[in-house]
C-alpha cells in the first residue's frame, strides 16, 4: 500500500492536491504503476478516519451552527461519508454534547 511505501515527508508534495478532491481521482492522475486508486484511496480514508484527534473547530463555526434550527443544515464535502462522519462527530460531540 502507498502509505506503507513512502515517508511523511514524502507525502506533504502528494497531499496537497487532495485538499477538494477525490482521493481516488488524485491518484488516479498521478498513474503510478502497480498502484489500485480504489485500494489506496480506501486506505488513506482509514488512515484519517483514525486520525481525528487534531480537528479544531474554525473561529465562530460552533457559535453560527447554535444559530441554526437543528433541522435546517447540512455540510458539503469531498470527503468520503466515513470521513466526514468521523471528523464531523470528533468535532460536534466536543462542542455540543
């Protein structure tokens, strides 16, 4: 798997065209050989899913969302819904529960 294959170091240049994009997409375009999109896009998903320790909330985001009726919001995101969910819960069950 790629995030055994390489270095912390030599990811930072990798993931930043991730940032908006499809995991999936970004290393599809990268074409490296020997390389499934589907299985390292699946594992990077894991890797961040178990990495939610450092989620912050953005200045005024907890505040603006009180401001909400409950019902009547929702989060767009290219993240996969595991991830999202995750890091959605990390930073919700912090700052309302």
């Amino acid at each position: 798997m790629l995030g055994q294959l390489i270095t912390e170091s030599m990811l930072k240049p990798f993931c930043q065209p991730i940032h908006g994009v499809r995991s999936v997409d970004t290393i599809a375009a990268l074409q490296l050989p020997g390389l499934n999109p589907e299985i390292e896009a699946q594992g990077i998903t894991r890797a961040e899913i178990a990495t939610v320790d450092g989620i912050v909330e953005i200045s005024g985001a907890a505040k603006f969302l009180r401001s909400l009726p409950s019902h009547r919001w929702a989060f767009i995101t290219s993240a996969p819904l595991a991830l999202a969910t995750a890091r959605l819960k990390a930073f919700l069950f912090r700052q309302f529960w």
